[in-house]
C-alpha cells in the first residue's frame, strides 16, 4: 500500500472512479498476503464482481516507467515486471508531482515486459533501488528497468494503458 496523506488519496480515488465508473465501490486492502500478491485496491462491482488494483507511486517526475525487475536483486527475488503470481487485473502508476496516474491493463504491461526483457534490459540501463533497516543497514536492493512510454507501441499503448 502506498504512503499517500488523505488528500492525495482522494485525488487518487477521484482518478479510479474515472477509470472504472460503474465501480461501486473502492476498499483498501489490508491483508498482508493478498498485497503480496499485488493487490492493494478492490473495486466492487455489481454481481459480485471485483477487480484488483496494485499501485505504485512515485515521487519524483521522471520520463518512464519504473519496472521492477527483480524484488530482491541478490537473491533474485521476482518483481512486479516479472512475477506471473502477482493477481491484480490492473497496475495504477502515480506520478504524484506530475498529478497523473497510468492505469496499466496489468497482465499484457507484464507480458510485454517479459517478452521484451533482454531488449529492455540492452537499451534501457538497469538501476537500483536500496532499502535500509532501522539500524542504517543496506537489507535489500531492488533492480529496476525504466522504460520510457515511447517504448510501448502506440497500438499497445491504446489498448492497455489510460492515462490520468
């Protein structure tokens, strides 16, 4: 879950409705396991139907796409961009200084990045990500590939990404 204040939050929300107007509903999901999973939003539908929204958020402007290629680099941990057991049916990417919000169809946005890895990976270089305990001390880095959106084909890009 990300760590937005509550106005943030709303604009977020107010974003989602656009996305998915005939959401009922929009529930924070609180479940250790299931945001392992990739599911921090549920949007409810009638019927009982509901859809699973991951975010991620950042916090700086930058020109891509930050794809996570392995969630824990040293022992090769898979991430976000990579990982086939993530259940969300969509990515929500927040660019908060930009107030903008990508809202990635999450499976083809993963499919896409596994085919085109190695490409990816050749054109675009990789960065790192470091996450430190309360000691001060490195516990984890993640591995990263931005990707600018002009990478995604434009027919792609239609089909699986909206923008906000």
């Amino acid at each position: 879950m990300s760590n937005v204040n509550n106005s943030q939050r709303q604009w977020i929300l107010g974003k989602y409705k656009l996305a998915f107007p005939h959401a009922q509903q929009f529930i924070e999901c609180t479940v250790k396991d299931s945001q392992k999973k990739g599911i921090d939003y549920y949007a409810l539908f009638n019927e009982n139907k509901v859809l699973f929204i991951e975010e991620k958020v950042r916090w700086k402007s930058y020109p891509d796409i930050l794809i996570e290629e392995y969630a824990n680099w040293e022992m090769k941990i898979l991430g976000w961009g990579l990982d086939i057991t993530k259940k969300s049916h969509y990515l929500a990417y927040i660019v908060i200084p930009r107030h903008e919000i990508f809202i990635f169809y999450y499976p083809a946005l993963r499919q896409f990045f596994i085919t085109n890895h190695d490409f990816l990976l050749a054109k675009y270089d990789r960065e790192f990500g470091e996450t430190y305990d309360y000691s001060g001390r490195l516990s984890y880095q993640t591995s990263n590939i931005p990707v600018p959106l002009n990478a995604f084909p434009l027919d792609w890009q239609a089909k699986n990404i909206w923008r906000y």
